[in-house]
C-alpha cells in the first residue's frame, strides 16, 4: 500500500548508530509535512551527548525506559520514565544516560529535517565531514561541560 505512513509497530523504523547511541526513525517530516519528526534513542549506559546548541529546531524528549540526565542551560535534571525534557533552540543542551541499564528516549523535532542529520553523520568518515555536516544543519558543538559531566558521573562521550 503506497501513500502516507499511519501506524508504525514496535521494532519498525530504520535505524543508525552513533557509537553508544542508536536512532531509530519513526515518524517522518515527509509523514508530517514538515511539521514534526520523532526519533527513538536508545542510549548505552554512561554515555554523554556532546553539548550544542541548534539553530533551526526544538527537541521535546519523553523518558521511554531508565533514568536520563540533562543540562539545558544552566539547569540540570535527572528524568526517569514518563518525564518530558523540553530543548529549545538556541540554549545549549546536552544529556547522558544517568543509570546503571540501558535508556530510551522518544524525540520530537520540530519543524522536521534535522532527522536527516542522524543519517548523514552515521556515515560521515571524518572529522572534517562531521563538522560540514554541523554547519549544514546549523548544529555547533561545544565541550563547555565535558569535562565535569565526565568526571563527576563517569560518563564517556559518544563515539569513544
């Protein structure tokens, strides 16, 4: 059946990694008509995000499974199941699995597009690429917080 996508059943959705964090791609903008894409992220335990900062999209992230940290400006929070973190655009941002077991998040971007991001650094070989890529989709990073967030909750960046 061709046309627009209405259900999409548990384990559906192509998937990528990101070196301790997965995205699993539910909803599409092109499902959306840009307004929105949703994303899972399944994410190793004790692994960090590198902070940045986005300069077209909000993400609201819901806690599917185990206990996530986040610091979202100057605020820090630990987000079992059931609890919304909310990432506006422009504020620097950053998150990490807190727990001792595996976490998930769904992730709603909006509008839709930076979705597409996940794929093309999946299989961006570079550090070069890698930062092309940021500066297409208007993502700057920075390790602002690294190294405390590191040190204080023994984290390890994705990828290492």
């Amino acid at each position: 059946m061709d046309g627009p996508t209405i259900m999409v059943k548990p384990g559906e959705g192509r998937s990528v990694s990101l070196g301790g964090m997965g995205v699993v791609f539910k909803v599409s903008g092109a499902d959306t008509g840009g307004a929105f894409a949703i994303v899972e992220h399944p994410i190793e335990p004790g692994r960090l995000v590198l902070p940045h900062v986005h300069l077209h999209e909000d993400e609201y992230s819901y806690v599917l499974e185990g206990t996530i940290g986040a610091r979202v400006g100057e605020h820090e929070v630990t987000a079992g199941p059931g609890s919304y973190l909310i990432k506006p655009r422009g504020l620097m941002h950053t998150f990490w699995n807190a727990g001792p077991g595996p976490a998930r998040l769904l992730e709603i971007i909006a509008p839709a597009g930076f979705e597409t991001y996940f794929v093309e650094l999946a299989e961006a070989g570079d550090p070069r690429r890698r930062r092309e890529l940021a500066a297409k989709y208007g993502v700057t990073y920075s390790s602002v917080w690294v190294a405390e967030l590191t040190s204080r909750f023994g984290l390890k960046l994705l990828g290492q």
